[in-house]
C-alpha cells in the first residue's frame, strides 16, 4: 500500500503542484505529469483517466488551451529519444519541442501527440490517432500516422445534426 501512495504522491499530487493551471480545470487523480514546470493547462480543460503528459527534461513545453477535454489514456510527450547516437537508447540525449494544443480540442481515447505538434483551436482527433506535425483549426483529425479527414462546421444549418429538427 506504501509504494502505491508513494507512486501516486510522485506521479501526480507532487507534480501538478507545480503545473501552470487555469480556472475550473478538471482533472482526473490519476493523470501522470513528468517536467510540470514545463506544463501549462488553460481555463476548464478535462484531463480524462490515465491520461500522459511529459514536458521536455530541459526545455520542451506543453500547452494545452481552455475548454480542451482529453478521453482516457491520452499520452502527451515533448521529448524523445535519439536512438542512433550509441549503443544504449536510454543513455541517449533527447530531442525536444514544445506541443501546443489549441482551445477547444478534443483528444478521444488513446491519442498520441508526439514532440513538436501543433494542433489548431476547435479540433478533434479520433480515438488511436499519432499525431506529428501542424494542423489547421477546425480539422476532424485521424489515423496513425493521423492526418486530417474533414472539417469542423460549428452551427451549420445546412447539415443537421442528430439532435436538431430536419
């Protein structure tokens, strides 16, 4: 029982006391932070169950925007390592860029963003995407390797949803 207080005391209570966290943010207690300095979380972001996220060990940055919601198991990493400098990968330098996850963004369950990646206000990744890269605003995100499948059309009347009278 010690060593799963002792891990989750390390893997979270201490960590996200030094997360840059905006108003009315929700998040779940078993989401894991590696680097919070390097970490910021806008005004009512929802960070799902077992969700990842792992700053740069020296100067990578996340940023997620306000409004963003994450499913379960969203993994976020800022850094990576250099496998073809020597024998051993984890003695390696790493590489590391910042990811900046606009406003209003909805990761699903299991999304990967992987270092250097931007994603644009008002975009939705499908569950199991990898993303790398930049994309636009409003994009319907998916695939692995993810690219983008469609676009958001916030208040389109020409295309009712499945709640909005035909």
């Amino acid at each position: 029982m010690l060593k799963i207080l002792n891990f989750y005391n390390y893997s979270h209570v201490t960590p996200l006391r030094k997360v840059k966290q905006g108003r009315s943010i929700s998040i779940s207690p078993n989401v894991w932070f590696a680097e919070p300095e390097r970490i910021e979380i806008g005004d009512n972001a929802h960070l799902g169950g077992r969700c990842m996220i792992w700053a740069g060990p020296t100067v990578a940055k996340i940023v997620i925007g306000a409004d963003a919601l994450f499913g379960p198991e969203v993994m976020i990493t800022a850094a990576s390592y250099r496998y073809n400098d020597g024998p051993c990968v984890t003695k390696q330098n790493m590489n590391e860029a910042d990811v900046i996850i606009g406003r209003d963004v909805w990761l699903a369950t299991r999304v990967v963003v992987l270092p250097g990646t931007t994603i644009g206000d008002g975009c939705i990744v499908a569950a199991g995407a990898v993303l790398s890269g930049t994309y636009p605003a409003m994009s319907i995100i998916a695939g692995a390797p993810a690219k983008v499948v469609s676009t958001r059309r916030i208040g389109d009347t020409d295309h009712p949803g499945p709640h909005q009278p035909q």
